[in-house]
C-alpha cells in the first residue's frame, strides 16, 4: 500500500495521470517482440490499460509472476531480467544476468527468481524483491564443457528442474540455502530440448530432440531416476524437417490424460497420466507448437509452426477428436485462457493483432493491436507450479 501511495503522490507532483486501483487477479500481460515493450492488460475488459517500454530483445521471452500477482519477472533473449509493477505501471528494476537466455521460474514461496540460460550456461538465482544475485549452478557437465539450460520448472521445497541440451541430462537443485544450491545430476537422453512438470510438482517430463522419446524423473522418490517413456514413437516413420522446436510448457493435462507435441510429425500424442504409456494419436493439420488445454479440461488447443502457423485447432477431450478449426491471423504464436477458461487470447504476430475468442462459440469477440505479439501471460500463473 506505502508504494502505491508514493507513486499516487509522485504522480500528482508531476501532473501525470495516476495508475488506476486495479484488482491484480484480473491483470496479465502480452510480450511486443518487435518493439521490447510489452502491453498491460485487463482480462475482464479484454483491453490493454498500459505500455511499458525499455525491456530490451524480447524476441523470445517468458514471465513468471510474484505469489500476489502484483510484479511479473520477465526473461528476455538477451539476458535481461525485468521486474515490472503491474499496478504502478512502470519498470521496478532490470538487470543483465547473461549472454542469452530463455526463460526461469519462480521459487515455491516466491522469494527467488531463477534465470536459464543459454550463454554462458547454467541457472542464476535472484531475491525476489532486490533481484540481488543469490547463487549460479553453472553448466558444466564435463570440465570445461559447458551446456545450454532449457526446461527450467519450479517444483516443492524450492527446488528447480531443469534440462542441459548438450550434456543430454537433467538436474535438479535445492536451493533450500539460498546461497548455497545443492545439485543432483540424472542422465535423460539425446538432445533434451525442452521440460515440463506435472501441476502436482512431482513429475519432470524432458521432450528429447535427438531421439524418439521423453525422459520422466519422479521427483518424489527418495532416489530418484530417470526413464523413458514414448521409446520410438515414430519408429519406421520418415522424419519431417522441424521448422519450429514444440514446447512442452504448453502441454495439456486433462481427463486423465496427457497431451504433448508430436516432434516433427502432424501429431499430438496421448499419454495416460499414471502408467505413462502412450494411449493415441490424434491427427492435425501441422506440426505442433503449444497443446493447451482449457482450465477444466474439457478441450485442448493447438497451433503450429511454419507453414501452418496461421491455424489453430481445437480438440474435443471426450471424442478424441479435432472439432474446429480456426484462422486467427498470420504467424499465431502463443495463446492464453482466461483463469476460468471462457475466453482465450490469441497473438498473430505477422498481423500485429490480438485476437480474443469466446471457447464455448468460437466466435471472436475482441481484439486490439500489439507491435508483432508473442507471449501472453496472465497474474493467475502466480499460484500454479511449473507455470
């Protein structure tokens, strides 16, 4: 409340327009690729209420959120760390952590933010509050051999899993002394490109580039392993060019089952959630990026890579089976669902457009314009694990 007031005052002092009272479970955020600004909006008027400038290359960009949903972390390409304040509308604080990164999470209690990075390789831990430099686990899986980090997720303990590309592993470190991480190491596979964990927290899910198949390590066992599950899933298949990696952040849970992007093949597969074996295949129009399911589970969304990123199909959960098929925009990158799931936002970033749909018509029922959108990410992420 201090902070909010101080800013009220400054803004009266200056003549600016002071921010709104807002309820910040209704806020969220859409990342501008092409301007390194990124628009604040408004979930229930399906509108931005601001822009913030000065974020740096956000061509690849993700968000977490702080436990009251007041403050996203946003993780920018050219290693950018930026804490910004969604009711006062401004940026908080912003450092430049590394070369090249990707992405990170957010501890379990909120108190630490986790960057992976590309460049020079390994994890770095910030306080949530001051975005002071708590630890590094670089990525040296050999010495002298340092790997790229993909897959980073949050699970219980404030612990952190996460993939390294080239050392084909997966480790997991406890930062239960924030200055002092203990880390384990699990062999995972060829290419681990991308992770996932289960909302429960317990399973970590490594989709693997080089090879057929996806690492799972239960994160609950007292001595855990890693095994594979979907072992060649497109054996005596003819491999496709893969013109966009899937992400496995944007899998599904729902009804029971799992549903993930098929690498280069025009598939999504289904997985049943408890004995982990592979329970269909479901056909669709390209190869997918995000398989998203609503919050209750009762479709799952997908989108896809060039040539068919102008397309978004929709999945019925109960038959198994594509039931729409819609045509938002040029270039569809990401979509978002609204916490209860009525709408979903859509970003065309070769439109510079996006795009909001009713999940129950499919009819589209707003839109507004963002400079080449990418990311959407709403405040209600703060309180689910691995998002």
């Amino acid at each position: 409340m201090g902070r909010l007031l101080s800013v009220l005052t400054m803004a009266l002092l200056c003549g600016c327009a002071a921010p709104q009272w807002r309820g910040t479970g209704d806020l969220g955020l859409v990342i501008e690729r092409a301007s390194g600004q990124i628009s604040l909006v408004d979930t229930s008027r399906r509108a931005p209420y601001a822009h913030v400038a000065g974020l740096g290359d956000l061509s690849h960009a993700s968000v977490v959120y702080s436990r009251d949903g007041r403050y996203a972390y946003v993780f920018g390409r050219d290693g950018g760390l930026t804490k910004v304040d969604l009711l006062a509308e401004r940026i908080v604080k912003r450092v430049l952590q590394s070369g090249n990164a990707i992405g990170g999470a957010i501890s379990q209690d909120g108190s630490i933010v986790v960057a992976q990075n590309y460049t020079p390789g390994g994890i770095k831990a910030f306080d949530a509050e001051t975005l002071e430099l708590l630890a590094e686990v670089p990525a040296e899986y050999a010495p002298g051999r340092f790997s790229k980090v993909v897959g980073l997720a949050d699970l219980s303990g404030n612990r952190f899993a996460y993939a390294l590309f080239d050392a084909g592993e997966i480790w997991v470190s406890d930062f239960s002394d924030r200055r002092r991480p203990q880390t384990q190491r699990y062999p995972a596979g060829l290419q681990p490109y991308d992770g996932l964990v289960t909302p429960d927290g317990r399973y970590y899910l490594a989709g693997l580039f080089g090879e057929d198949g996806v690492a799972l390590l239960d994160t609950w066992q007292p001595q855990p392993e890693t095994r594979r599950i979907l072992q060649g899933y497109g054996r005596g298949q003819e491999k496709l060019p893969v013109f966009k990696m899937p992400h496995l952040r944007g899998w599904s849970l729902a009804q029971g089952k799992v549903y993930l992007p098929a690498i280069g093949r025009h598939e999504v597969l289904v997985v049943a959630a408890g004995s982990w074996q592979e329970a269909g295949r479901i056909p669709v129009r390209g190869q997918p990026v995000f398989v998203m399911a609503q919050p209750d589970g009762r479709q799952v969304w997908v989108n896809f890579a060039f040539p068919d990123n102008g397309w978004v199909e929709v999945i019925d959960t109960l038959s198994g089976k594509v039931v729409r098929t819609l045509a938002p925009g040029k270039a569809v990158l990401h979509m978002e669902f609204t916490p209860r799931g009525e709408h979903v936002w859509i970003s065309a970033r070769d439109d510079n457009r996006v795009l909001i749909y009713d999940t129950a018509t499919f009819e589209k029922i707003g839109e507004f314009a963002a400079q080449a959108p990418s990311g959407i990410f709403f405040t209600s992420r703060a309180n689910r694990t691995g998002f």
